[in-house]
C-alpha cells in the first residue's frame, strides 16, 4: 500500500504541500477520501446466464471496454439509484417523525389556488 504522506505530496500542488507542511490538510481530506475509495476494492463473483454474457461481449467490444467495465458501471449505477431512493425514503420518514409535514387541509388549499 502506498504511504498516503507519499501519495499526497505526490498528488498535491506546490501549494497544498505548501499546507500539508504546516499541517493544514482540510483541503486534501477528500482527495486522500476519493483515493482510498478508489483503491479499496474487492473481488465480486456472480453467475449470468449465457446469453447475456455474450450480450455484454459484444456490447463491450463495440465500446472498446470490457466486459468487467460494463458490469462495474451496471452496479455502479443500480446502487447509485437504490441509495437516492432509500435516503428520499429515510428522510421523509424523519420529516413525518419530527411532524415536518404538509397536512391534509394544506394540500386541499394549493389545489384550490390551483384550480382557479
């Protein structure tokens, strides 16, 4: 593993190591965040059915990637829309909870206002 002391005054500019010389390192915080979530991985293994995999092949050669590229985008993707919707999910539910919410007779007003 790389010594993240190494990978910052590698990675940063003459002036952020300018800052992480006099122990200023806000600014380098997510960089050191993004890297380490780029680098930790691990390996997944999944079964697919045969015509998909020949699917993804051909999808895969078009696009001048490869096959591991198009699933690690699918994933990425599919989690991407599942954590919006189950956080949507969660703070609507701490709204309700805290009574932060439009009531019934509220609703009916805007329609009326709506409606002319």
């Amino acid at each position: 593993m790389i010594n993240k002391g190494c990978y910052l005054s590698l990675y940063a500019g003459a002036r952020q190591r300018s800052r992480l010389r006099r122990g200023v390192i806000r600014d380098s915080l997510l960089e050191l965040t993004v890297w380490r979530q780029l680098m930790e991985k691990i390996n997944v293994t999944c079964r697919l059915a045969v015509d998909d995999v020949a699917f993804l092949d051909k999808l895969a050669q078009s696009m001048e990637r490869d096959r591991s590229y198009l699933i690690k985008k699918a994933v990425s993707e599919y989690i991407a829309l599942h954590r919006w919707q189950i956080e949507e999910v969660e703070r609507a539910l701490a709204e309700y909870e805290a009574g932060d919410f439009t009531t019934d007779k509220q609703v009916k007003e805007v329609f009326k206002e709506l409606r002319g």
